[in-house]
C-alpha cells in the first residue's frame, strides 16, 4: 500500500538538516530538546508531532532562530543557519504561526507584501506578486484594500500563508497553522494546503498536535517525545502500519488501520475487474458469474460504462442483459478516492464490492478482501 | 490676594530642614500637628463622600451597561474643572449662604476632584468583572442586586483600590490650593512662604504635603492588601496580564 | 473608556446637539443682557452677562487668556511627550527601570502643585516655572500608556514580524508604535486635559490662563469672572478632547473598520 503522493515527491536531497541539536532553555533542569537529528527532504511537508513538553515548536523556532540551539548544527539548503544574520536568514524562510499574527493597522496587501518589501524590490514587482498570491491562496482580490479585523479567521490564516510565501522562500515553516479555526474551516484549510503545495513544491515544515492532521498532511512524520526525543521518523503509513514502540502506538491511537485507509488511493490497489460480464454476453454466462464469483450479484459493462448489478435469481432469461431490472449502484468511486471512501462505499452497496468509475468509464472493483491485503501488505 | 504674615525673623534658616529646628518660624502658621490634621480631615472627608457618590454610581451603570459614552466625557472633561474656580465659588456661595470659609467649600471642591479617578476605575473593573462568575451566580439564583454587591464589588475592589489611591494622592496635593482662599492647613505654609518669599517655608509646606500624600497612599495599598483576599487580587494580576491592552486604558483612564 | 465606539449617527448627533446647545445658548444670552448698560450691577447676582457681552474690553482679554491657556497647555504636553518617550524607551529596554521611573513620576505626583510652581519660580521666570512644573505633571500619565501600549501589542504579531526577518528598530516604528497609538492618545487626551484644570492654579504666580480670572474674581467678588473662567476652562478642554479624537481616528483607520466586520 503505497504512499499517497510518493511518485511527486523529493528528488532525494536534503533541504534541512538538524544534527545533534539541542535547546535548554535558562533556569531549566531538563532538556526542551535532547539531541536531536533530522533531515527534512526537499519539496516535501514533514510533520513535527507530539504532545505538549516535546519541544516540536521549539525545533521548529530553532530552524529560524527566532530560539537559538544550545548545542548543534541546523543547515538549510546546505548552508548553516549560523552563518547568517537572523534577519536575512528569515526574509528566506516562510514562517506560519497559529495566531496568524497578521498587522492590524496594514491592509491585506501590505501584509502581504511585508517581507518583498523587507528586501527592496520595486513597486511593480511587488503589486504583481501580491495579486499572484492572493489568486493563489484563494481570496479575492477586493480584499486586499481591507484590514485583517474585517476577514474571517479562515481569510486571515490563507493571508498569513501568503505572506509567508510572498518572496518566494524555498522553506516555509508552520507552527500549528489550523489550529485557531473550527474543524470544516481547517478541513477544507488543509485540503487548500496539499492543493497548493502540488503547485509551489516548498520544503515545509508544520507542527501540529492534531494526529488526524499530521496523517494527512505530512509526507513524514516525526514523532517526539517529552524532552524532545524523536520516537519514530517515517511516512505515516509506516508509523501506522509499523508504530516502532508502545509510546508512537498509544500517541498513534486505536483505528491505526481506519486512519490507515485514509491514506491509500483506491488506484493502488491491484486492479481487479471484478463479477462484471459485458451486455453483449448471454444470461447464462451472467449466472454463471454471479454464482461463481459474485456472491448472487453480477455487474453489467455496456460500452465501458457501468449499467448496474442484477442478481442471479432475477436475471429473465427472455431478456438482453442491458434490459435487465438493473440496480445502479448509489456511488461510483474516481481513482483517486481513498480506501476508506472506498469501504464506505462496500458497506453501503448490496452487492458487497464498490465500483471504480474513471471520468465515467469503468475502472474494476474493490472489495472488502482487496481492502483487507492491502493493509496488510 | 495672599494674606501675609510680616515679622522679619532675626536668623532666618539657611536651608528647609533648619526651619523645621526653629521654633520662631513654624509658630507663624500655626503648629504643624493641628495643620496636618486640618489637611487630613479634609482629605479624609472628601474621599470618604467621593467614595459614597462614585463607586455606587460606577458599579449600577457598568452592571447595567448604561451610560458609558456620556460617563467616560463628563469624567474626562471632569478632570479641566479647575479646582480653583470650584473652590473659590463654593467659597463665596458658602459666605453669602452663611455656612462660613470652612470646612465645606474646601471638601467639596475635593470631592469633585476625586470623582473622576474613582468612577473610572470602579467602572472600567466591573465591566471587566469575570463574565464567568457573574453568569455562575445568575444562574444559582442571585438577584441582580446581589450579583453587583456580592459578586462584582468584590471582583472590582483591586482595581478600585488603584483608582482610590490616585485620588488620594491627588486630594492630598491639591489640599493646599484652599489655603489660596484664606483656609488653613498645610498650604498655610506654602501661601506664606508665597507672601514673603520664604523659599524654604514653601518647600517646608510641600515637603510636609508630599509626606501625608506617600503616607495617605501607602496607608490605602497596605488596606487593600488586608482587606482584599489575595486570590482576587492575584486575579486582578492575571487578567491585567493575559488583557495587557485592557490594562493600559484602564491605566489611561485612571 | 468605552470599548465599543459608538456609532456615526450616535457621534454626529452628540456633535450638532452640543453646537445646537451652544448657539441657543449665545443666542439667548445677548438677548438676555439687551438694553442692560454695562455698569449694571445686581440684576442678576449670580452671572452678569454684561459683562461678557458688554463690556468692550472682555473679548481681547478674553482672547490673551485663551492663548495663554492654550501655551500653558500644549508647550507641557508637548515636552511631556518628548520626555515620556525616552523615558519609556528606557524602560521598554531595561525592564528593570520602569518600576523605579514610574515610582519617580508619582512621586512627583505627590508634589502639591502649588509649592512647586512657587519653589521653581525662585529660580525660573513664573513661565518657565510654570511649564517646567506642568510637564511633570504629564510625566507618569504618559510614561505608563507609551508602555503599556507598547506592552499591548500581541504577542503573535510580534512573533510574526521576527519570523519574517523585521530588524528590530523596523519592528519598533512599522508595527509597534503604530498598535500602540491608541492607547498613547488615550494618555495624550488625559494629560492635556488634567493639565488644563491644573494651568489655573499658575494663577497664583501671576498667571494661570483662565485661572486667572478666577483669581481675579475671588479676589474682587467678582463671580461671573470665576464662572466664566470655570466654564471657558471645561470648554477648552472639551475641545481639545475632540481634536484629538479625531486626530486618532486619522491615525488609525484600521481601528474604526473593525466594527464594521
């Protein structure tokens, strides 16, 4: 069961690297973040996780030093953080924080345009840029003579990620960006994020405490502990399917596998085609492979369209099998549908299999047992 | 204007300490314990009746939401009336009237003064009240009344001590002003020294001021410690901080 | 003190009502002192309108004392300001020091003004004392808004203002100091209007803008001169109350759309 988006991914390289790195902060008994090594790929969202005390924000504020490390190296793009001015180092690097903590006495443009402005560019480069990010975050464009007060806190969050974006930095870090806005708001938020990031390809790194977040957000996963101890470090289907130890499979959760299914495609399952026979065959064969193969049900394929399932018992023998008392099934799954789409679809279909339709044309059949090896696998 | 007292001292003091060794020079205004205790008293009197008048007033329009507008202008405007002019009509309505030069004139000019202080902040601490608890004890039952004397008083006392003690400090300084119109007390001091020059019976007056104001405002602190239990004012503490903005109008208004 | 502003119609009506007031006010006023000569004396003991409206030198003099108030005024404001801010710049970068210069200007707070304008005078001319010892007067009120204004703005806009690489004296003037303005004005309204009704008692020194009159007129008896210097005084402040008032709303425009969310 592969990764969700694995063929888009990295070309391999590491964009940040943390090596060995530390933060206590002063008058602290205990480390806010033990020895920690990660590298983040380049182009891909990795995902810092865990509960309050792990030190995920605090990695995170150390890749722009807005906290300085005690102890070891932090790299991006091959270059050590150290070795630049904080100031320069972050007009580089995105930075997203929950509270958004956008300026109320500047207008949505300005906000945006806060950062280009920071490194000089010209009036008419930065106007272009502004309204090519509004365009690309998703808001209109008669907003932007607005202030923040008048948006809404979706509207505030997706100018906060514009304005993280607007000078174009290969990085962009996240500090719980959803988690200030209600969960359809931050659903359809997320789902805004995935869509964008398919067009910008930045490294991102975003810290959350939200697990069903991070699944579905994160190329990987890191998983750390009190004190900033990373657990396990991996895609989320490998946490899921493989939780390293007990603290990654308590934090993980139960329904590992209902999470799990969330995150396959239905195209990545073997392609099966299923109890299906086409319009142009007999009602005998049709019997045949409804008894055999289809538990009583059979599908009917005209033209490579999907007419509908019939069952053994009611198929007339006078009759071709297109005119058959068919049943057209209540959904039709796009490849792209996730398995858990898919075994809602099992459940609620009578036939017991779901049918795979790609732009109307007849794709194959999931089935429960399908389904089931995948997880497995 | 500045009744004068005249006898030219034989060794006049070099420096405002020594005054306070000579005997010959405070006997002229009088001795210095009976001016203290006229400051005091009227001090004491005009917050006492301020009080009465601005914290029932603050607590009843913030409970109710009334009137914020047109209290926050007549407090802030309420602050250029010159004490000097209510002073000196009091004075002269209270002459014709018959009531004499003191001690009303003088302690309700004060009165006017430490309105301001005191009704903003009472005020501006019910408003923010925890709407929590005030909704808590709606709900077992309180009547309105009870939710004001029980509940909200209670919660605005921190912040209503802060606006007390401004006022204090405030009347205290500005006590002497009466002795401008012929009243005793320690301005006493300050208008002679006016009258003859003596520099260093003014700052014997202000010095002797400034002493009974830091003593008045310390005095309130220290009562405000005892009498307000310490997790309303660690309360007070938090919320200030969590609401920094908040905090700084109150201080503004204050 | 109000947290929500009140509407536009609200404010314009408050507006016209209060010129309205005004105009009937003169209005009746100098048909009230018609046919009286301007020696009148007790026909009306309380206020003698004739002498406002009569008397041929009342409105230069009228004018000398409103300029003179208005420099009483502004000229310690104005330094107050100059002064809180280093002061509060101070304090903003060394924590420690706020507490200590806080305790310094309400000490000063304590000063009775009377003996202050009468100790500086011995050293200064009455004017130099006087504005010296008004502008300390305006120190705590303004040194504790600047901070606290400063102190007020959010944590997460400060936040996002370091992660997006801002130096932080560019923090200080393109984001700071403007959150702040709110409750820095609200600090510049009290001080100028406490130092208003504080002006009149230089008229112990020999000046006092209105104060003056009201000096005069105790003195004299004379009661309209103190009624007229109490009201032109609450007047002037009320005024200079609305001015910057609307000053504030020109500075901050982000504040007045909020409400229409």
């Amino acid at each position: 069961m592969g990764q969700q988006r694995d063929e888009q991914s990295s070309d391999g390289a590491v964009a940040i690297q943390l090596r060995a790195v530390t933060k206590t902060f002063p008058g602290a008994s205990t480390a806010a973040v033990s020895p920690l090594d990660l590298d983040v790929p380049r182009g891909e969202i990795v995902v810092l996780i865990g509960p309050s005390g792990c030190g995920k924000t605090t990695t995170l504020r150390m890749i722009n030093r807005l906290i300085e490390p005690t102890g070891g190296t932090i790299t991006v793009e091959g270059v050590d953080v150290r070795q630049q001015s904080p100031t320069e180092l972050r007009r580089g690097i995105g930075y997203v924080i929950q509270q958004i903590g956008l300026f109320p006495h500047r207008t949505i443009a300005q906000n945006i345009a806060t950062v280009p402005k920071l490194l000089g560019w010209d009036k008419a480069k930065v106007s272009a840029r502004v309204d090519e990010l509004v365009d690309l975050v998703g808001l209109d464009r008669d907003m932007l003579g607005r202030y923040p007060g008048e948006l809404s806190g979706g509207q505030q969050q997706r100018v906060g990620v514009g304005r993280a974006l607007a000078a174009d930095p290969p990085v962009l870090l996240m500090d719980e960006p959803f988690g200030a806005v209600d969960p359809i708001v931050r659903g359809r938020l997320q789902g805004e994020l995935l869509a964008l990031q398919q067009r910008v390809r930045k490294t991102i790194v975003l810290v959350t405490h939200d697990i069903d977040e991070a699944i579905r957000v994160g190329d990987r996963v890191a998983l750390l502990n009190v004190g900033g101890v990373l657990e396990q470090f991996g895609p989320p289907d490998a946490l899921l399917a493989r939780p390293a130890n007990a603290f990654v499979e308590q934090f993980l959760g139960s329904e590992r596998s209902l999470k799990r299914l969330a995150l396959s495609q239905v195209r990545s399952l073997p392609h099966e085609r299923g109890p299906v026979v086409d319009a142009s065959a007999t009602v005998d064969e049709a019997r045949k492979v409804a008894d055999e193969v289809g538990g009583g049900w059979v599908g009917v394929v005209d033209a490579e369209r999907f007419l509908g399932w019939v069952h053994g018992e009611r198929l007339e023998d006078s009759r071709p099998l297109a005119d058959q008392l068919l049943e057209t099934p209540a959904v039709q799954l796009a490849p792209d549908a996730t398995l858990r789409e898919a075994l809602e679809a099992i459940l609620t279909s009578r036939s017991a299999v779901a049918v795979i339709a790609d732009e109307g044309r007849f794709g194959g059949v999931v089935s429960l047992e399908q389904i089931r090896r995948g997880l497995i696998a | 204007m500045i009744a004068l007292a005249t006898i030219q001292a034989a060794s006049p003091p070099t420096n405002v300490f020594e005054w306070f060794t000579k005997e010959s020079f405070r006997a002229r205004s009088g001795a210095i314990p009976h001016q203290v205790w006229l400051t005091v008293w009227h001090s004491a009197a005009a917050l006492v009746l301020a009080v009465l008048v601005a914290v029932p007033l603050a607590v009843v329009l913030a409970h109710y939401r009334r009137g914020e507008l047109v209290a926050g202008w007549v407090v802030n405007t309420g602050r250029a009336i010159p004490t000097v002019a209510i002073l000196g009509i009091a004075v002269i309505v209270s002459l014709r009237e018959g009531f004499g030069f003191e001690p009303w004139p003088i302690i309700l000019s004060l009165v006017l003064l430490a309105l301001p202080p005191l009704f903003a902040n009472t005020f501006t601490a019910v408003r923010g009240a925890d709407a929590s608890a005030v909704d808590a004890a709606r709900a077992v039952g309180l009547s309105e009344w009870a939710v004001m004397v029980r509940i909200e008083l209670p919660l605005a006392l921190p912040v209503l001590f802060v606006g007390l003690r401004t006022a204090a400090v405030q009347v205290v300084a500005t006590e002497p002003i009466a002795a401008l119109f012929g009243a005793e007390g320690l301005g006493a001091y300050i208008r002679q020294g006016l009258g003859n020059n003596d520099l260093y019976q003014i700052q014997a007056g202000a010095l002797m001021v400034t002493a009974v104001a830091i003593v008045a405002d310390l005095s309130l602190w220290l009562t405000g410690r005892t009498l307000i239990p310490a997790p309303i004012r660690r309360q007070a503490g938090r919320s200030s901080r969590r609401n920094r903005r908040s905090k700084g109008l109150a201080e503004a208004i204050a | 003190m109000s947290e929500q502003s009140p509407s536009r119609a609200t404010r314009w009506a408050a507006c016209g009502a209060g010129v309205l007031a005004v105009v009937i006010f003169v209005i009746w006023a100098r048909q009230a002192v018609r046919g009286l000569s301007p020696d009148t004396a007790a026909t009306n003991p309380i206020i003698r309108w004739e002498w406002v409206f009569k008397r041929s030198s009342t409105p230069h003099e009228l004018r000398d004392l409103t300029i003179e108030h208005l420099k009483l005024t502004a000229l310690p404001v104005a330094a107050g300001l100059v002064l809180s801010s280093a002061l509060a710049a101070i304090a903003l970068r060394f924590r420690w020091t706020f507490a200590p210069l806080t305790a310094v200007a309400g000490f000063l707070y304590t000063v009775p003004s009377l003996a202050l304008f009468a100790v500086l005078t011995v050293y200064l001319s009455p004017f130099q004392a006087a504005v010296v010892a008004l502008t300390s007067y305006t120190l705590l009120i303004l040194v504790r808004n600047i901070v606290a204004g400063i102190d007020g703005v959010p944590e997460s806009v400060l936040s996002a203002a370091d992660g997006m690489g801002m130096s932080r004296q560019r923090r200080l003037v393109t984001v700071e100091l403007p959150l702040a303005l709110p409750v820095v004005m609200a600090g510049i309204r009290v001080a100028t209007v406490t130092t208003i009704g504080l002006v009149a008692i230089t008229g112990a020194i020999q000046l006092g803008g209105f104060g003056f009159l009201i000096f005069d007129g105790y003195n004299t008896q004379f009661f309209t001169k103190i009624a007229v210097g109490a009201i032109l005084s609450v007047l002037l402040a009320v005024a200079l109350d609305l001015l910057i008032r609307s000053v504030e709303r020109v500075l901050t425009p982000w504040a007045r759309r909020r409400v229409a969310r």
